[in-house]
C-alpha cells in the first residue's frame, strides 16, 4: 500500500508491505484501513540466525497479518510514480554504505544518508511505486525456480552509471561496486529475455522490494518493447599466432559432463576452434566426470573429454591431448557428484609439448626439483599440495611442465574456492564481510610458495598461473599471486574491458592469467573473448581468457650483398618463413636468434602489429660490459619509434639524440653495407648508461617491415683525443689559410655540449678534428642578433662537405628555404656552397660540420636580403 498524500520527505518512504497469510478481497485503486502490528522482517532469515542464509539481509517494514482490511472506497487514481532518472531522483553511483556504525547498517547511530549511499536511496523508496528512467541491462535476464525471471538494470540509459563497458554493462572497481544497479522482477507482468545493452525506452512502472540481498523493481506494469543492444559474441582480436607464438587460454565449461545435450558440445567445439583460434594451450575449469552429477563413485572424465576434443575436431580444429588428475570423491566441491576438476588440453602440431612425468594420484604433492641447476617438477602434471587445509572442499591446482620452441614452460591451471557465504552488497552488514576471501588467500599463499621455488632456481624461470580464481584483479588473493613476482594480464586492458564474468548486473574480472617476468616480456596480447557472460543464451558464466607470448626464434637466412644493398628488396627467404619472425640476421647470412649482438649491423623483419601496414618488433641486447657505459643506437628508419629498456621496465633511452653516425661505425658495418655505410642508418641517440645485462629495444609501429638497426657502447677514446676547433680571429674580412695562425676557441670539439660561439657577417677558418675511421667532423655555435634570413655559406676542398643547422638541443634541423645566390663578400670565390636559413634572434644554434677531407672549412654567417 502506499499513502497517496506525500509527506514530501524524501528520506521517508510513502509506502509499506502487507503480509497476509492468504490473498486478500481487494483491488488495485482501493483505499483501504488496515488494522495491524508494525514489525520489521527479515526476508529469507526465518528462524532468523547466524546460519541462516538471509541473516545479513536488510529488514523491511510490513503491517504484519492484519486484523480487519475495510475497503473505503474503490477506483482510485494510484499516487503518481517517483521517477528515478535524470529527471527525477538519481540514485548514488559510487557508495553503498559508508557510515554503518560497528559494521550493521541497522545500529543506532548509523547515519541514514539516502543522497549519498545506495542502501539508502533504495530504503526510502521501499513499497513505492517508481518509475525508471530509459532503464538498460547491465547483466542478462536469468530465470529462477518457479518460473521468475529478474533483470539487472540501470537508470537513464546508463547516463548517470559507474565505468561502463564498450558493450553496455557497468564494471568493478576496487572502491565502486555500482549503487546504482536495481533488479527488475516478474510477478505482476511477464519480463522478456535480453542481454547486457538492451534497453526499454521510456519508463518501467514497478513497486521498490527487497529480497535476498537485493533491492528489487518488481514490474507491475507492462515494459516497453525492447530495444535490442546490438550484442554480438565476440571473436579474439589476436589473430593467427606465428610459428614462434604460444597461446595459452582459460576457459571454465561450467559443469561439463557427458549428459549435456551434444549442443553444448559442439557450440564449446566452435568457440575454442574458431573464437579461440585454437590455443596451443588450454586450462579447463569445471570439468565433469563421465556419470556428471551423480554421486556413485566414478571420478574418471575420460568421456568428458572425448566428446569435448571430438567436437573441437569436427569443427576444424585440432586434435589435442588432455593432462589431469581424477578427484577424490565429492571432496573438490562444486555440484554434489560431479567431481569437477582442472585439467589442461593440449596440442603438440606447433612445438609444445608436455614433459611427461606420470606417477602422481589425487593426494600426490607435486615439487620443484633441482635438475642440473635449473627448476623441474617431480611430476608433471601433478597436484600442489592438495591434502593442504586451504583446498578442502575445493579444487586442487594443477602444475605441469611443457616446452615451446625449446623454451622450458611451467604452468598451475586452477579453480579457487567460490564467493558463496560472502555477505551481500546490499545486506546490513557493511563493508560485507567476505568470509570466502581467507580461504583464497591461503590457496593463493600455496600456489605462491610453489611458484617462488621455480623463480628461486630460475629467476627468469617461464611461468603461468591461470584459471577461475574467484576473485578480481585488485582482490588480496591476486595480491598474494603478484608478490611471487607474478604480472596479472588483465591488468595490460583498459580498465573498461577488465571482466570475465557478469553476476548481478556487476561486470567483473574472475578468470584471470598471471605471468612471470619473462613472459611478461614476450607478452604480445591478451584477450578476454565475450562470448558467453552477457547473453541470455549462456554456453558458460564465464568468458575465456587467451594470452600470447613470442618464445624461441625463427632465423632468416639473407643474402649479404642483397642486404648490403640500399634496398632489402629480396634479401631474405620471406617465403620460408612468411611473417612469422621477429629476428636479426648477421649481413654475412648466418643465422641469428632475436639477441642482438653490439657493434653489428643488422637488417630486421618486424612483424604485424593488428594495424594494417604497421608493423612492430621487440629484440634483447645483452650489455656485456664490466661497468655501466653509455651506448649509441642507430636505426635506418628515419621516423622510427624506438626504445631501450631494462627488463625490469625502466627505460634507459635519450640522455642525447644523433643524427650523424661515422664514428660509430663499426668494422662490421663498415664492410657489410656498400658506400659510406653511413647513409642507410637515419637516426639514432646516445644512451645513459646502461646496467650490465639484458636490455630490451622496441621497435615501431612503423610502415617498413624491415629496418636497420646498429647498436654498440660508446667509443670515449675519440671524443677524449679530439684537437680542439679553431678558427681565426673575429671579426675579420678575410679568410684564413692554411699558413696562417688561428686562435684556438676555448670549447673541445664535436662531443662538446657548448661548442664555441661564432658571430654574424664574420668570416672563419675552421679546423676539424680528426675521427676514427678518417672523418673529420666540428660543432659551432651560433646566437643570430635579429630575426630573419641569414645566409650560410661554406668553403671547402671536400667534395662531399656536409653542414647542418638545428636549434640547440632540438633534433629538428632548420631546412633552407632555396639555394640562393652567394652574397658579394670579400673573397666569395673561395665559399663553394651555401644555404639560405630563416633564423629566430636570441635562439642559440648548433652548425655542425663534416667533411670526408680537408681539415679546414671556411665559414660565414650573414644577414641575407629577404
């Protein structure tokens, strides 16, 4: 019933439930005097205790098996509806309750504060009649027993919402458990199946309610026609793996068993094959043994898997091989009977392939052994601790060894406890105690000491713990995971995109994958495919989640003098190989793995990167130096995005930025590449110093697949030895000669960060120093007195003199507006070349010299008519 004259306080509610034990004789429009008792009742709490499953819910206020119902009158018009929206009453978007006292809601003292927390707002409507704004679902419909059906829903299209997802929902965050959710709920009025992004334009006309846990909007008028969202179950946006990428997935299959209908069977055969691509490596969650829920003793789920792998195949796919360990009975929780366990699916027609150590039953602790100094299991696969006290009841993680390309794999599949006996969000209890959360700490603390072995014999060690953990990416359990020196993988998408799961309209990460440091590195993308979580159509409640690395290499054989060419047109067999490496190739044609070794010249294939004619590259240098040094680094790609960094992530590029190369050519490079070898190699910087170790150089995206690239510590002894320039005295008209007596400028030469400083209309003879490979090379600076163009003219024996002009610490040169003529100057016959520049007065600029020979040039700088 609801009061049909307000009070006008909206923290107050004008409406109130009526519990009677059988229906009454009245109608809706019926003013009605009721005789009863006022009580509070707990909804799903009867008898109300601490193990009862409703003891954490909210009361709601009912007249409590009335005494006389007298009708006053009928065919009233009903109390216009508070609408909830942007033109009405919005509900709070962040907090749900911030001010309980002692932890109840329900204390005195409490604050209720219906403006700012969600379990206020929803009380002071409780059994008022609403109407929702543009209401959209943000989970899909789901039926319950006794043919209901609920929708969770917000308001105003979502205008007023949390983080939403590109797909419609509304996502987690670690202080945001969106208030703003309500469930639409059938009763009064049938409610259609949707998914997550329709919508009801206009308003959903319904009575506020609470029941287990939730407020509810129970429906009793009919909806408006459904707006279809548009939802379509998606494909990952991985791609095809080349042959020297791993894809690892995760998958829970929700309670599979040979009495599914052999629709689910050939949908799963679809989605791995197809939506999947067909990973390499695949951990299973939830799978069922061949009696599925019947508790009769049989563990074996060898029918299980067949029926899952033979639909894999009929729907083009691979044929893989299955690696687990049968349950005990009934002691792995889940459905009574149904002895879910993990396990992995394998294929062995890309390079993996499982170490095989068989031997270990259900109650066999697996271990790390030290083989030959390097990290291997006892038995693969093989349970982690699994008589441990924090799996009882529970799945036991699976550990199994694999290799890739060589590269030695170690992966945990698990399926942590699940949330169920955690408080309700919106119970009484608030912040909700997560009474499950403990026991995931302590699974996540085992599979943590178990991963903390491996990395103790093997820092670098390549390992995956992947599964259903129940739990988010911010929760303590993964917190524990990532203190082994675990990367959580969700954690590379944007925070939008960061769910696997939809429970009660809240989007949520629970599938998760957490990688080592080196497979961190060789991470090339992460997905989580939506294809089940959002659709009333579920084929699980979970999304999969696949990731894929780049390990071992693929070598090019080149043909040196195609690659000493200035086009790599031809130079290496791309029909062997295709697009599938990410590799360096020596210019002598033998084979080299992604290491790239200092001082070498390489001609380096990237690979794709997603976007089409772009394409990326990642490579590994090894500083193999006694003390930090500074490096040069060269690549012929002249807009190329290129960076250095350590392996921990710590960048170490750009202490100075080059774009002259000889003297850092090396003998190699020198002889591998026709001409001066010089000209192929565009752009480059100095390094600061770099650690002794691995380093990581990230290429691209660029346009070209093949690059240049030349790396090598800093040569000290030609910058330290380096004669000083001079130049004659200035001003003077004249220029110097060979015979004559400069005066040295004070600053050294090229590699100095404050060359000398020359002035406008005067003219100098400069002298170059000498460089190793027989350049000879000088730096000037010049501050122009006004703004304008200057003219720069250049005297030289040099046939192939070189000059360029570039604000001071800037990479950008100044390019010349036209040749020009050279200005009437006193013995102008001897200048050779110029360039007409647009220069800014008061800016300092950097005039750097080269010359193939001649140690001296003659140089002048002078205003120049426009």
């Amino acid at each position: 019933m609801q009061d049909p004259t307000a009070d006008f306080d909206p923290a107050t509610s004008e409406g109130i439930f009526v519990f009677t034990s059988s229906a009454p004789a009245v109608a809706v429009g019926d003013s009605l005097l009721v005789t009863s008792v006022v009580s509070e009742f707990r909804p799903g709490c009867s008898p109300c205790n601490a193990s009862s499953s409703g003891f954490a819910n909210l009361t709601t206020t009912e007249l409590d098996r009335p005494s006389a119902i007298q009708v006053l009158s009928s065919g009233n018009p009903l109390p216009e509806p508070v609408l909830l929206g942007a033109l009405g009453r919005t509900p709070p978007s962040r907090v749900i309750d911030d001010d309980a006292v002692a932890g109840n809601a329900e204390n005195a003292g409490s604050v209720f504060d219906p403006q700012n927390d969600g379990l206020d707002f929803y009380e002071s409507l409780e059994g008022m009649r609403v109407a929702l704004e543009g209401a959209v679902a943000v989970g899909p419909s789901a039926d319950f027993s006794g043919g209901s059906r609920e929708i969770p829903v917000i308001a105003e299209s979502g205008g007023a919402a949390g983080l939403r997802t590109p797909r419609g929902g509304v996502v987690i965050q670690a202080s945001d458990f969106n208030p703003e959710r309500i469930h639409l709920v059938s009763g009064v009025v049938p409610l259609p199946e949707v998914n997550v992004g329709d919508s009801f334009p206009g308003n959903v006309v319904g009575v506020i309610d609470y029941s287990f846990g939730n407020f509810k909007l129970v429906a009793t008028a009919p909806l408006p026609a459904v707006r279809p969202g548009g939802l379509v179950k998606e494909t990952s946006s991985l791609g095809a793996p080349t042959d020297n990428q791993l894809s690892v997935a995760s998958f829970n299959v929700e309670n599979l068993d040979p009495s599914d209908p052999p629709a689910k069977f050939a949908a799963l055969g679809e989605v791995i094959t197809n939506r999947l691509g067909a990973p390499d490596l695949l951990a299973l969650e939830e799978v069922q043994d061949n009696s599925g829920p019947v508790s009769n003793g049989v563990v074996d789920a060898s029918e299980t898997i067949a029926l899952l792998v033979s639909a894999i195949t009929a729907a083009g796919g691979p044929s893989y091989e299955y690696a687990s360990i049968d349950p005990q009975p009934n002691q792995d929780g889940g459905e009574p009977g149904g002895n879910i366990r993990v396990g992995f699916l394998f294929r062995t027609d890309r390079g993996l392939s499982l170490v095989s150590r068989p031997g270990a039953t259900s109650a066999t602790p697996n271990a790390v052994v030290n083989q030959g100094g390097a990290p291997s299991l006892r038995f693969s696969p093989g349970r982690i601790d699994p008589t441990n006290a924090a799996f009882a009841n529970s799945r036991k993680p699976l550990a199994a060894q694999f290799a890739f390309n060589g590269v030695p794999l170690f992966v945990v599949a698990n399926h942590f406890n699940s949330k169920g006996g955690d408080q309700p969000l919106f119970g009484r209890f608030q912040p909700p105690v997560l009474s499950s959360e403990s026991q995931r700490v302590a699974q996540a603390q085992v599979v943590t000491s178990f991963v903390s072995q491996l990395r103790a014999l093997d820092p670098g060690a390549a390992v995956i713990v992947l599964g259903d953990l129940n739990d988010f990416e911010f929760s303590p359990p993964v917190s524990v995971l990532e203190a082994a020196g675990l990367h959580t993988l969700v954690e590379t998408l944007l925070e939008s995109e960061r769910y696997s799961y939809v429970f009660e309209g809240n989007s949520q990460v629970l599938d998760q994958v957490l990688v080592s440091d080196s497979l961190r590195e060789s991470l090339t993308g992460f997905d989580i495919v939506h294809l089940s979580s959002e659709f009333a159509d579920q084929l699980s409640d979970h999304d999969p989640a696949v990731a894929r690395f780049t390990l071992g290499s693929l070598p090019l054989r080149c043909d040196a003098a195609a690659l000493a060419s200035r086009s790599l047109a031809g130079a290496c067999d791309e029909v062997a190989r295709g697009t599938s490496t990410l590799q360096g190739v020596l210019p002598t044609g033998t084979d080299l793995g992604p290491v790239l070794a200092p001082g070498v010249a390489y001609g380096l294939r990237l690979v794709e990167s997603g976007v089409p004619g772009m394409f990326v590259g990642r490579f590994r240098y090894n500083a193999a130096v006694s003390s930090p040094e500074r490096h040069v680094l060269y690549t012929g790609t002249p807009s190329l995005a290129i960076s250095l960094r350590e392996r921990s992530g710590v960048t170490t590029t750009g202490a100075e930025n080059l774009l002259d190369c000889r003297r850092y050519l090396s003998e190699e490079l020198k002889t591998g590449l026709t001409g001066d070898g010089c000209s192929l190699l565009k752009e480059g910087f100095r390094t600061s110093a770099l650690s002794t170790g691995d380093h990581f150089i990230d290429i691209g995206p660029t346009a070209s697949r093949w690059v240049r690239l030349y790396i090598a510590p800093e040569d000290r002894t030609a910058a330290i030895s380096s004669p000083p320039i001079s130049a004659c005295a200035a001003p003077s008209p004249e220029i110097c000669s060979a015979g004559s007596s400069p005066t040295p400028l004070s600053a050294p030469g090229f590699a100095s960060l404050n060359p000398p400083v020359i002035q406008a209309d005067s003219v100098y003879g400069v002298r170059l120093k000498a460089e190793m490979d027989g350049r000879l090379e000088g730096a000037l600076s010049f501050v122009p007195p006004s703004t304008g163009p200057y003219l720069l003219s250049l005297g030289t024996p040099a046939p192939s003199f070189i000059a360029q002009v570039r604000p001071e610490g800037d990479r950008a040169l100044v390019a010349p507006s036209c040749a020009g003529k050279v200005q009437a100057t006193a013995n102008c016959d001897s200048f050779k070349s110029n360039q007409l520049l647009q220069l800014v007065a008061g800016t300092r600029y950097r005039v750097e010299l080269n010359a193939s020979q001649g140690s001296w040039v003659r140089l002048a700088i002078s205003h120049a008519s426009p």
